[in-house]
C-alpha cells in the first residue's frame, strides 16, 4: 500500500509541474532603437583613417 502511495504522489507532483511549465510567461517589452542619436561615451566612428590606431599622447 506505501508503495502505491508513493507513486501516486510521485505522479502528482509530475503532473502538477507539467502544468506550470505549460502558463504563458510575460514577455519583455520591445523597445525602439534611438535612430540619430551618437552614442554616449563612444569615440567618433569613421574618423580616423582605416587600419590607424588613434594617436595617443606619449610621456
């Protein structure tokens, strides 16, 4: 008889998870890119020549 509760609970438990995998989940909002806009904090792309590091002063 313990064997056969143990297993009945064994598959609720199963069950009962299954079912909550199966909820919806909140998605996350999309939100537009700023078009426009520089970025912040970044150096100016397209400035220097291509294949030139950026000159840097030496002590």
């Amino acid at each position: 008889m313990m064997k056969v509760m143990m297993i009945a609970g064994a598959t609720l438990a199963m069950v009962t998870v299954a079912g909550a995998a199966d909820l919806p989940h909140p998605q996350p909002v999309y939100q537009q890119a700023p078009l426009g806009k520089a970025p912040i904090g970044k150096a100016p792309i397209g400035k220097n020549p291509v294949g030139k590091a950026p000159v840097s002063a030496r002590y």
